[in-house]
C-alpha cells in the first residue's frame, strides 16, 4: 500500500491487483492507510469468507468495497494519525 499524493497530467496506470482509493475531503490519507493497515481491517480482508485462492489469497473488489470504515470527524482522524505516528515512531519524508 502507499499514498500517492500528487497530481497527474493523464490518468495512472495501477496493476490490477491493486485497487486505487480517492479520498474525499472529509477523509485524510493517511487515516485511511492506517486503518487499512489495521487488524481490525486484516481481520476482515483475510477471513475464509473474503479472501480466496491458495498460493496467493485476495480480497476481491466487491468485498473490499463493501468493507465497513469506521470515519470519524477529520479533526478526530488527524489526531488519531498523529498518536499513531507517535506511537510507532514513523517519520514521514515532508514531516506530516
């Protein structure tokens, strides 16, 4: 997973293994990198129910897009981010 947060003059071209997210303003990035990091989130992508194939299990799309993301209010996700980054000492390159 990464964030891509810039621009593009065309549209990207991502692998069909990954899905792409665009984040509403009510949404940060970063938040939702973390939860998709989450146990709460790998509990869910990898469940016997959601995830098939054997040398490889996915998650397809349908499943994932129907995976519940708990959002709280932005200012409540930034702080959450900022604990996160403080508690697991992740330095970001800009210094977000």
């Amino acid at each position: 997973m990464c964030i891509i947060d810039r621009d593009f003059s065309l549209s990207p071209i991502a692998s069909t293994g990954f899905p792409v997210f665009c984040c509403s303003n009510a949404v940060s990035n970063l938040y939702l990198f973390y939860y998709l990091l989450s146990p709460i989130f790998d509990k869910y992508a990898n469940s016997s129910d959601n995830s098939k194939g054997v040398a490889y299990p996915a998650i397809n799309d349908n499943k994932l897009y129907k995976a519940v993301v708990a959002i709280p209010p932005r200012k409540e996700q930034e702080r959450i981010c900022q604990e996160i980054k403080q508690l697991f000492g992740f330095i970001e390159k800009d210094g977000r």
